[in-house]
C-alpha cells in the first residue's frame, strides 16, 4: 500500500530530476567549467539521495512483501553510486573533466541490468517440472 512518505520521497525523486536539463544546459554552455560541473554533479547526488529514500519508503511501506525488501538488499550500487558522486563534487572544483569521467563511470555501471528482483521472485515460485 502507497502511504504519503512514498508519495512525498516519489515527489522529491521527481523534483530532483527535472533539475537536470538546467544542470546539462550550465555545463554545456561552459564548456566544462568547474562550478557548473560540481552543480550538475550535486544534482547527480541529490537524485541518487532521493532515489535512496524512496525505496526505503517503499520497503516501510505498510503491506510490502519481505520479498521486497530481500530483494533490494544492501544496494551496493546505489550506495556506491552516491559515495562516488559525493568524491566527484569537490574533485570538480580542480578537474571538472576527472569528475564528469567519475559521473559517467557510474551511469556505465547502472547499465549492467539488475537482476535481483528477479532472482528473488524467481526462488519464491514453486518448482514445476
């Protein structure tokens, strides 16, 4: 069941990502210069901290099945995700390129699909032959 704590922590992931033509835009028009690529790369963090709190919203969630939470687990990639973009913001502010390469690391590693809601759906069927 959706409460308003998803609601809001929904809202919030949304709010943020619409932030980021302006962030792209800034940096684009500057050719890379360091205080658009730390914004761009807080925006970047700030989404990754919004994403953060929406699926433990949904974890708490009144009705939510163990399975989720099981599957989601300990999130390395999103933890990992806003640990490097929180070194990539004061890395722009002396190598705006180094940091952007920081930013484009963790796209390329959200690319590699994640598979563990399937495997937990997966191992709660039962078996049939």
């Amino acid at each position: 069941m959706i409460d308003a704590r998803v609601l809001w922590a929904n809202l919030l992931l949304l709010f943020c990502l619409s932030l980021f033509p302006f962030g792209t835009a800034w940096v684009g028009q500057t050719t890379f210069a360091p205080i658009p690529v730390a914004t761009y790369t807080t925006l970047l963090l700030l989404a990754g901290a919004a994403y953060y709190a929406l699926v433990r919203a949904l974890i708490h969630a009144h009705g939510q099945p163990a399975a989720f939470a099981e599957a989601i687990g300990r999130d390395f990639k999103g933890k990992a995700s806003s640990v490097l973009f929180a070194i990539a913001v004061p890395i722009a502010l002396v190598a705006p390129l180094v940091s952007m390469l920081i930013n484009v690391g963790v796209v390329v590693m959200w690319i590699v699909p994640d598979r563990r809601m399937e495997r937990v759906v997966r191992s709660d069927r039962p078996h049939v032959p």
